[in-house]
C-alpha cells in the first residue's frame, strides 16, 4: 500500500496557510503571519508579494506585468469569479470536467462520506484512492485494499485536516465554506505514483505546453514539449529526463478536453494520466508550482509572459474572460 500525503505546489513551508480559528495563518519562510479573517483579501496581496520576493528576489511588477510568473500572480490576485471558487472543491471540480469535457475523463466515484468512521473498507474496489473535497493538495493512494488497516483511513483524513493549505490553494477567490467530504475514487489496477503526468499548460483558452512528468520526490523530472513534441529549451522547477518521453497515444483528446475546459480562463494547467490508452483527469489549478520557480534559462519566463495575455491585452471582442 502506498500512502501518498500530496505535495504543496508553492514548495512546502516557504509559504503555508492554515486557519486558526479567528485569524488565518500565513508562514513566510518559517515566519508566522496573523491577518484577521475580515482583512484576510485585502491584506492577502501583500502577503503574496512579499513571498514572491523571498523566493526570486525581485519586486513584482503588478501595474505592467512582463514575465510569466508576475502575470500568473497578477491573475492569483485579481481573477476571481465565482466559477474559479468553485472550481477550487473537488465535487463541483468533477461536475465541471463533466459537463464540458464528459464524464470519460473521470475515475469512477466509489462514493462520498461525511466521516471516516462511516467507510466500509469491505465495499470498495480493491484499488482506489481518498481525497477530501476542500483540500487539493493531499491523497492516500491505495493500491491494495487487503493491505488497509482499519483505522487507517480515519487517520489519513485527520492528517490531511492538520496539514496547512499551499498558498496557491487558499486564495481571495476560494470560498471559506467549502464542505469536507471524504472523496473515494476507484483507480485502475496498473495505476501509481511512477505514471507519467501530462500536465497541460493552456494560455489564454488553447493548450500550448504539455509537461510531461516522471518519478516522485526527490526524483521527479519533467520534459516541456510543444504541440508538435518538440522539446523545449527550458526547464521550470524540475530538470529535464534524459530519455525522450513519449506522447500520450490519444494526445487528440487531451488536447479536446483542454479547449473545452480552459476556455474561459487567461492561465489553466489540467494534469492528467495515460492508462491504458486512456485519459484520466487528476486535477486542474490556475497556480503552475508555485508561480515564483526560476526558469532556466530565465529568458523564457519573459517569452512565456509575451504568450500569455492578460485581459488588458486581449484586443478580440470576442474573446471573452471571466477575468476581463
């Protein structure tokens, strides 16, 4: 059995979020940041300016955004709608992929429970993996039911209730009142942690980058190849595989569901997986790693912040934003 705790996009304790009662907690590189829950948006852009300047050392450019990661914070702190709130719960993530791109693109739902006590580990598939609806960035993979202790589930979900929310998953557009219900879905036999991710990077309504993701940990690497998979030139956040990683066999319908679902947003990535000559959609979010992870060579992070538009650059009536 492998027990996966997830991965915060925006590299773990640089920056955390958790709620405290009264007060959200922000951590800055190990420094504890109390904002009120009443002045949480107004005050939440300067929290993620300052960890944005922790981690590249340069000021943001928020009044003419240039580089890829300045757009995708400007978008973090000034595309909000209620679709993108709702988009940050798992339940209305999966009626969304549902009805734009169809339900083939899901694992099949085992079910949904209010609480841990109520899950029946005896009826379900003997693969499957939890989730919790309101929190994106944790899962316990299952690849043998019969290796399941009892309490083990219950005690996943009380972990991945303590653990803090990345920054990229607590923005002002998320709803605070998202319910909490455990999640389990059915996976494929042949389905682990060692698959390749196609993470789908779509500007502007159209896929333009797939990033192609192998390993785990320590050990990921990533390959960012165009729609015609050629390799690029660059790297973000992890290096390069030395071997050439094939396309998905059905790369025609990845790249399908990418229009269908990004087309009403300036930045989308959608993760997904190949089984068995099939697509499974992991996750969708609007924050690439973090938002602040180097490019190497850091010119392309101002090619790719020409490619991306924002609203102000969007000079076709009829490209509508959410964000306009």
């Amino acid at each position: 059995m492998n027990t996966n705790w997830g991965h915060h996009t925006m590299g773990g304790p640089l920056f955390s979020y958790k709620d405290a009662g009264f007060y959200n907690e922000f951590h800055i590189l190990g420094k504890c940041v109390k904002l009120k829950k009443s002045v949480l948006n107004k005050d939440y852009h300067k929290v993620l300016k300052k960890w944005y300047i922790a981690q590249t050392g340069d000021e943001p450019n928020m009044d003419k955004p240039k580089s890829f990661n300045e757009k995708i914070l400007w978008l973090l702190l000034n595309e909000n709608s209620e679709l993108k709130s709702d988009l940050s719960e798992r339940l209305k993530l999966r009626e969304y992929i549902t009805k734009t791109a169809g339900s083939d693109y899901l694992l099949p739902l085992a079910g949904i429970w209010d609480a841990a006590e109520n899950i029946d580990i005896d009826d379900l598939s003997e693969h499957f993996i939890v989730k919790l609806n309101n929190i994106k960035s944790c899962s316990m993979l299952a690849e043998n039911r019969a290796d399941i202790a009892p309490n083990k589930i219950s005690r996943s979900i009380k972990i991945f209730k303590q653990k803090a929310l990345s920054a990229s998953e607590y923005q002002p557009h998320r709803s605070q009142n998202i319910s909490s219900e455990i999640i389990i879905e059915e996976i494929p036999e042949n389905f682990s942690e060692e698959l390749i991710k196609y993470k789908a990077w779509c500007f502007n309504g159209s896929p333009v980058y797939i990033c192609a993701e192998k390993g785990s940990g320590k050990n990921i690497t990533r390959n960012i190849y165009d729609l015609d998979w050629e390799l690029q030139p660059f790297e973000y956040k992890y290096k390069n595989s030395q071997k050439m990683i094939q396309p998905p066999a059905n790369m025609h319908r990845l790249l399908d569901a990418c229009q269908k679902l990004s087309k009403d947003f300036c930045f989308m990535q959608i993760d997904f997986y190949n089984i068995e000559e099939r697509l499974y959609i992991d996750e969708i979010s609007f924050v690439p790693d973090g938002f602040a992870t180097e490019f190497s060579p850091s010119d392309a992070g101002i090619l790719l912040g020409k490619m991306l538009k924002l609203p102000s650059e969007i000079k076709n009536d009829n490209f509508v934003k959410i964000c306009a």
